[in-house]
C-alpha cells in the first residue's frame, strides 16, 4: 500500500478537479499538488514528460474559488487523519502521516497560467487562515516565465510565505534542449530567466537525466551544463540545491529511458565542484510534471 501511494500521482482526488494530494518519499510526508493546466496545455514538451496529451481534458478552465474549496478541504482532511483512511494513503506509516508543502505542479507549466498570481495570493491565504508556518510553498517551473512582471510580483509575495522556486534545467547546449525539451522558446532566453531568477531568491535546480536513443549524456554535454550553473552562480544567482534524477514514470517518448543511480552518481560528480548542494534520486515523486 505504501508502494502504491508513492508511485500513485493522480491528478485527481476525490472528485477534485485541481488539488491533488501525494506521499513524497523523498519529502517524507505529503505534497498538496495544485494544478492549474487541467487544460494540459504546456509551453514545452519534453520528450520525458508523463502527461498524458492523448487523452482528451476533462476540464479546461480554472476556477480559483474552487482551487481554493479543494485545498482547504485536502488540507483539513490531512490534518483531521481522514486522508490516512481513503486508498492509497491507508497503509502510509504515521512518521510520514504530515503534510510537508502545498507544490504549483500539474499538466503544464504553471506560472504560464493567467491564474498563477491571483492562485497564489489565494494559496498564500488559506495557508494563513490555517497557520500553516512550515508548510513550504513550491513552485515547479520551466523557467519560461520567470521575468514576467506578474510573475516576479506572486513569486516575491511567496518569499515571506515559505515559497521555493524549483527550476527545470536538463540541457547544456541549445542543441540537447531543443530536442529533448522540443519547445519554441530559445535556451538562451531560459538561461536569462534562471539567471534572473536565482538572483532575486535561491533556486532549487532540478535537472532530468535520462538515456536517449540508447545514450546516456555524453561527457561533453555534462561539461556544458556544469557551464550553464557557473553562468547563473557568476552572475550572481544563488542556488539553493541541485536535484539530479531520471525518470520514474512512462514518458512521452518511449526512446526515453531511466539512468542507473551510479550513472546519475556519475554526472552529479561532475557538478559538486560549483560548492552547491547536490542530491541525487532514482526517481521523483515531484519533479515537472
Ligand atoms: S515535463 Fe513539465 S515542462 Fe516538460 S512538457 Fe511536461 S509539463 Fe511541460
């Protein structure tokens, strides 16, 4: 049953349309998602992403009351034990029976919605209405719309509320991100933002590493990444943690495929001379999606 509550990621609960709880092994407790892309419309499109794009949305539009309905509801319902009753979180042991972060992280990119700074402001309040001090705030992003003003401001108001920026960056070169990450935007506007970005708050880094076409990430790429976080860090952005992990679900693509741990070993060897924390995971439970 615990098992199955990790690997269970569900976009859907209980009838929610946007609030979905999970266990976080990697958290050790649970991770409130809210998503506001049911529309699963993304400004990327990994090839490693676990969204699946075949199936028809239930539901395309965002109403924030009912975000805000959901996760109060989700919220009472973790702290009341009532979730530890329902599948798959009956078997969860009690050490991992809290709640750890409320995460902006669902069928797209979430601060590309033009929900996103008045979600937050909702988010933000429940979380007060609630006394939640400790519960971080997460936000996954592809960095995409980091220097959007409206964005910027919902972001600064997450710095007092326990917000974190958790920034996809899974390439080195503009070649490897345009085809694994198959977006429009250019890489080199994504380095800008991160670097914006890690300069008005630490970044949590999250990087993706994974064998494509048979192939792990050649030794060049590596070193071209590694020069990406030295850009950001000698601009003077500030990097909380880099997560390195691969895939834990089906991607998109099936020539996508998992990196052994002393593989992802191998590569974050290769960062931890930049001075800045490094953890590895066989999978995640909350990584973009
Ligand atoms: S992994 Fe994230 S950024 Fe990439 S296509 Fe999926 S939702 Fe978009």
């Amino acid at each position: 049953m615990l098992e199955e509550a990790i690997r269970a990621h569900p976009r859907t609960y209980a009838g929610n349309r946007y609030v979905y709880p999970v266990l976080s092994r990697r958290a050790r407790g649970i991770s409130v998602g809210v998503n506001l892309n049911p529309d699963k419309v993304c400004n990327f499109e990994c090839v490693y992403c676990q969204v699946d794009r075949h199936s028809e949305p239930e539901v395309r539009t965002v109403h924030l009351d009912r975000v805000e309905e959901e996760l109060s509801a989700v919220l009472e319902e973790i702290r009341s034990g009532l979730l530890f009753e329902r599948r798959p979180f009956a078997g969860v042991p009690e050490p991992l029976r809290r709640l750890n972060d409320i995460a902006f992280s669902g069928d797209g990119e979430p601060t590309a919605a033009s929900e996103f700074p008045t979600a937050v402001r909702r988010v933000v309040g429940v979380k007060e209405a609630l006394g939640l001090r400790g519960v971080k705030v997460l936000v996954l992003t592809n960095g995409s719309t980091l220097d959007r003003p409206a964005v910027r401001e919902a972001l600064a108001l997450l710095d007092g509320h326990e917000g974190e920026v958790w920034a996809k960056l899974d390439a080195g070169t503009e070649a490897h991100y345009r085809e694994i990450s198959r977006s429009r935007i250019p890489f080199g506007k994504i380095l800008e933002n991160l670097c914006l970005g890690a300069r008005e708050r630490p970044l949590v880094i999250q990087s993706c590493f994974f064998r494509w076409k048979g192939e792990a990430p050649p030794a060049s790429e590596r070193a071209a990444y590694v020069e990406r976080l030295k850009e950001i860090l000698e601009t003077g952005g500030r990097l909380r943690l880099i997560q390195v992990y691969t895939l834990a679900r089906p991607p998109a693509e099936q020539e996508a495929q998992p990196l052994l741990t002393e593989e992802l070993e191998a590569i974050a060897a290769v960062m931890r001379p930049l001075g800045v924390p490094v953890k590895v995971f066989g999978g995640t439970e909350r990584a973009c999606p």
